[in-house]
C-alpha cells in the first residue's frame, strides 16, 4: 500500500457512504478500452478461430488459439488460484480473443488482431520459454485444456468477455464505467475482495502538487480555496464507483481523476488537511466482468466455472467453437 499520511484535524470528505453488499451461495487489469464494448454488429459466427495474430513486443506473431490463451491466464491471474477460477479465467480469455477476431483488426494495430499492451487488449507470456526456464505452469495449461474451445456467447455471439483485478463489494455495470449499456456487463455483487493485499489502498499528494496536476488536465478548475472546497457532489455508480465529480467547479469524470493520479480505482474518498490530499480507494482496476478475486472467492465456496461465469456475465450461454 502507497504511504497514507494524515495530520491530526484531518477533514474527511466522504463523496459517498458506500453500502456494503455481500452475499453468496498478481492479477492485472486488462482490456478496457470503451471500443472493446461495443455491440457487435455482424450475423454469425462464420470464421476461422483456431490462430491469432498478437502484436507481442511490436511484432505481428501468428499464434494457436489455444496457446494464446494459456499465455493471457500465465499473465492475467495468478497461477496458484483455485482450478475453477483458472478456469473461468480461461474461457473470458478465449472469449475475449474470439470477439477482437470476430470484431476485426483495430485501428491501433491494424497488423494483428489482438496485442500483449493489458491496456488494450491483454497481457501475455511465453509459457514454453518459461517452462524451459523451470517454471511450473502446468495448472495453468491444465485449465486452458480442460475447458478448450469454450466461449461465452449472447444473442449467438461472442461477448466482450472483459475482467479485471478485484472489484468492490459490487462489479461495475459497463455503461457507469464506459457508457455503454452492455446487457450482459452489469453490476453484480463481488464477495472475497479483501482477500486481496491492494484491496484498500490510498494515495497522497501536496495540495501544490495536486494543482499543478489538476492545472494541466483541468484548466478551467478553480482550486483557490483549501482542499477540502476543492471537491463537491459526485455521481456514483451503483457499485460505489465515481461517475462525475465536481472539481474546482468542473464536472469531471471519475475515470479521469483515476487516470491522473494513479489510483487503482474509481471508488474513492477523500482525506483532506490544509496542504495535503489523500484519495482513499477500494478494489483495483475498471471493475467491469470478472473479477478475479470473486472468481477465487467463488471457487473456494465450491462454485464450478460455469457457474462464475454466469454470475460475472448476465444471461451469457458458455458453448464450444
């Protein structure tokens, strides 16, 4: 966790009280971009999916589906995480993929379909290299094999199967993140979160600092007054996640003020003294689709991956290519 620094006569600003919702029967944030959730509009599923071409270190790399998709689980989730959480792991990976090939090449790498960037599409290792180096992924490969050729489909199409790291109690819907009104990106309750080391974390900058910052990004923000002015009344998201907020008199969007200080999420408050600010945040990533530590905590309760998949992503039908 960041250093949290606080001065005695702290001023806590809380934009929101965020209601807690639980209940039930090192991971990385990845494909997020707001293009990635976008409906797809072609008929069928009519294409070849067994290979893909990754951008892997700026190079267009053809690659076996399935070997692609054992190098996005090795990246994208720990490999010491219950075989049911592998596995769902798995098939939002695959699903993920199939949806940029079924979507065609983007314009950020018009020479591949999908790249290892896990800010706009996913990361990515090498398994055979490091397997000849002596690292042990064999629950990893277990898990692409076990649920090989399995995507998530809505309406008879692959869905843009996107994950992140640890949610709050809740997932966001995409359209509070993106807006974008998925059907199937909705919000849903997200137990097993503080199992995560990061869950709670904050981040604190000099009030000089952070008008330099907001200066830049928000010139039209006024901050002439004490920090704890600067902030004022903030739409949130059903899941806790800031929408909008106003600063120094400027509607901003949440995800912007996540972007510009690096906070692992857009569920925050605040902290304030008379020349300091702290950003106090819970969960790490977008928060939209699978979280993997729900999956986890899913999966400890006994849970199959069909069934965190189908909690994760609403009214989706898990079929084979």
């Amino acid at each position: 966790m960041r250093k949290l620094l606080l001065t005695g006569g702290a001023l806590v600003l809380m934009l929101y009280l965020l209601p807690v919702f639980w209940s039930l029967g090192e991971p990385e944030e990845s494909a997020s971009p707001p293009a990635a959730v976008q409906a797809v509009q072609a008929d069928g599923m009519a294409g070849d999916y067994s290979a893909v071409t990754v951008m892997l270190d700026g190079t267009p790399t053809e690659l076996p589906l399935e070997d692609y998709v054992a190098g996005v689980v090795a990246a994208e989730i720990p490999n010491d995480f219950p075989e049911e959480a592998l596995r769902a792991q798995a098939v939002a990976a695959r699903t993920y993929a199939v949806y940029k090939l079924f979507r065609g090449r983007p314009e950020a790498h018009p020479e591949a379909d999908l790249c290892d960037d896990y800010r706009h599409c996913a990361a990515w290792r090498d398994i055979a290299v490091e397997t000849a180096a002596g690292s042990d992924l064999s629950r990893v490969q277990q898990a692409v094999q076990d649920t090989a050729g399995e995507i998530l489909t809505y309406d008879g199409q692959p869905i843009a199967a996107v994950f992140h790291c640890v949610s709050g109690p809740r997932t966001e819907a995409a359209r509070d993140v993106w807006g974008e009104d998925i059907p199937y990106l909705q919000s849903a309750v997200s137990p097993g979160g503080s199992a995560y080391d990061g869950y709670e974390d904050a981040v604190t900058l000099s009030a000089d600092d952070f008008r330099t910052a907001v200066a830049d990004a928000f010139p039209s923000a006024d901050l002439s007054g004490a920090p704890n002015t600067w902030f004022k009344a903030s739409v949130r998201s059903e899941a806790g996640g800031v929408i909008t907020v106003e600063l120094g008199g400027v509607t901003v969007e949440g995800a912007a003020v996540r972007e510009l200080f690096g906070l692992q999420s857009t569920n925050f408050t605040l902290t304030t003294t008379e020349d300091s600010i702290t950003f106090h945040t819970i969960g790490y990533g977008h928060g939209v689709g699978l979280s993997q530590y729900g999956a986890r905590y899913m999966a400890e309760q006994g849970a199959s991956y069909a069934e965190i998949l189908a909690h994760y992503y609403l009214n989706t039908a898990l079929v084979t290519l």
